[in-house]
C-alpha cells in the first residue's frame, strides 16, 4: 500500500477501528495519527509487526473534522464510503495533506446498496471525480477478493459480495493559488 508515500512522513490515518493500519505504517512512516470515532484500546490483542514502533502511533479518539493537525498524507481505507458529505470529507483531507490514499467498494452505479452502514458505494467515475475536487489522482489499482491488485477492473456487486472489488487512488493535493 504505501509504495514509498508513507516512509519517513507524517501519517493521518481516518477510520482506522481497531485494525493494525497504524501499526503496519509505523514501520515507516515517521509520525502516525490514528483518528477514529471508536475508542482504540491499549491490550486489543492483534499481531503487532516486528518492526512497528508504537511511540509513533498517536491516537485520537472523536471526529476526524476536529483533527486539525497538518500531516503530509491521509489515509482513508474503507471509510469513503460512510461519509455522509464526500465532498466536505475530501476538502478536509486536502486542508490538512498534501497526499492521499483512499479506497472504496467499487460498484457499477452510485447509490445505496445491500450494506446498510453505508451511506453510498461509488462507481469509478463518481469516486475519482469527488477526489478530484481536491486531488490530482497519480495512480489507481484495484484489489479483488483473491487480494490481487490490478490495474482495471469491473464492478461486481456490492460490498456484501463475497471477492467485492476495492477500488484505490494515490492522489496529491492539487497546488492552491498562493503557492505551495
């Protein structure tokens, strides 16, 4: 995932749950803020890489529109999708990074689907053009069920379909008028 984008930088990492993200970045990057609503408690027992280096990671439980801390990239797994205001949650990103990781169910139409915790699932073309509000995209894959990355794919059903297909963008923060 990070292809080089994370090491030595200051990491947001939004939505993170419970999961080991924030951990696996430690490996690399210099600083990790794990943002998420949920409380991340100490002894979750997870299988911690040898290599992670927990005096990077810095949570922070509440709502990531609080975090106003400047980072060099955001990642956003899987939580693109819960957002009720997509265009609010990608201003935000681009108002504190200047890099982006963001994946999201890949559907053939936007809108509702199956999986009631969320909000919309998002066809390719209306995904890239609410990141692209904000984000230069510099490269998209996809991942399918068998965790292969590709660089095409169809959608396949919703989210609750068994080897759903995830769609990922690496973007940059387009340059504002002011400079950067």
């Amino acid at each position: 995932m990070h292809k080089g984008y994370v090491t030595d930088k200051c990491v947001l990492d939004v939505g993170c749950g419970v999961t080991v993200e924030p951990l696996i970045l430690s490996t690399v990057a210099k600083r990790i803020y794990a943002v998420d609503f949920t409380h991340i408690p100490d002894d979750v027992h997870v299988i911690i890489p040898e290599s992670a280096n927990m005096d990077r990671v810095v949570k922070v439980v509440g709502d990531v529109y609080d975090f106003t801390t400047q980072c060099d990239i955001a990642v956003a797994i899987e939580v693109f999708e819960h957002m009720k205001s997509p265009k609010k949650f990608i201003k935000h990103l681009a108002s504190l990074c200047k890099g982006l990781f963001i994946t999201t169910p890949l559907v053939k139409k936007t809108g509702k689907t199956r999986n009631f915790e969320h909000i919309k699932e998002y066809s390719n073309k209306d995904f890239r053009a609410l990141v692209e509000t904000q984000f230069d995209i510099i490269n998209q894959k996809f991942q399918h069920g068998d965790l292969r990355i590709t660089d095409e794919a169809e959608a396949n059903g919703d989210s609750f379909n068994v080897g759903h297909v995830v769609q990922m963008l690496w973007c940059k923060r387009r340059n504002r008028q002011g400079g950067e």
